[in-house]
C-alpha cells in the first residue's frame, strides 16, 4: 500500500524565523509560503533530494496546529505523509483493518494539489500520518 515518503512536517511557532533558519543556517532550497486555508495553515516546503520537509505554521483561529503548539511552543514534528496510488482504496482497506480516518473520511485537496487524508495517531504508534495519492 505505502509508497515513498513524501514528506515530514514540522510545526513552527513562528513560519518566518524557520525559514530563516532552514536558508541560512542549513543553506536549505525552500518554497514560497503557500496559504492552505482549507487545512488552517501556511506551508513550506523544504526541498530535499529524496523527499522535502514541510513547514507548518498556523493560518486562522481554528488552525488544527494551534493545540499541538500549546502542548509543544517551541514547534515539533506534526506528521509524517506517505504516498498511496490509490487513496480511496488505502482508506477503504485501512478502515476494514480497524484504522480510524480523520475528519470526514473524504480526502481533501492538499498542499500539492492531491488528494490527502490523516489517520488517527493512536492506530500508527503515536504519529499522526497523512496519506497523499500519488
């Protein structure tokens, strides 16, 4: 089912000084922040060679980063997203083994434009997983 990693996402406090950080203190390649207003946050991206790094910031009063930020104010890693060719699928098998979906069940649109959903942390050994049709 799982493909590649596509990325791991790390909630900042502050979006701008992890930029700061990622570009001159680790001479990263970064993307333009992109407003996910659907998802509650500001996203970018870390390009790296095999997979990139995502940085979350929080857009909104009902951000869902905002609670992990409380619990973690220095920021932390969020989640980990995985590939699938078939997201629908995966959510369908997933949930006949006892995995528990997030949200709606239904995939929305994420930050790279696919399909995306979000598994409960307490199925996967405490970390919440995205899933992303590739």
């Amino acid at each position: 089912m799982l493909g590649r990693l596509n990325h791991v996402a790390i909630a900042v406090p502050d979006l701008q000084a992890a930029i700061a950080t990622y570009r001159d203190t680790l001479g990263a390649k970064l993307s333009s922040p992109q407003d996910e207003p659907d998802h509650g946050v500001t996203v970018v991206f870390v390009e790296l060679p095999n997979t990139k790094v995502e940085l979350l910031g929080v857009l909104g009063d009902n951000s869902p980063i905002a609670a992990f930020l409380e619990r973690n104010p220095q920021g932390g890693i969020h989640h980990i997203c995985y590939e699938v060719e078939d997201i629908i699928a995966a959510r369908d098998q997933l949930r006949v083994q006892g995995a528990r979906v997030l949200g709606s069940g239904e995939p929305k649109i994420g930050a790279h434009g696919k399909p995306v959903l979000f598994l409960h942390p307490k199925d996967f050994l405490g970390t919440l997983v995205e899933l992303e049709q590739a």
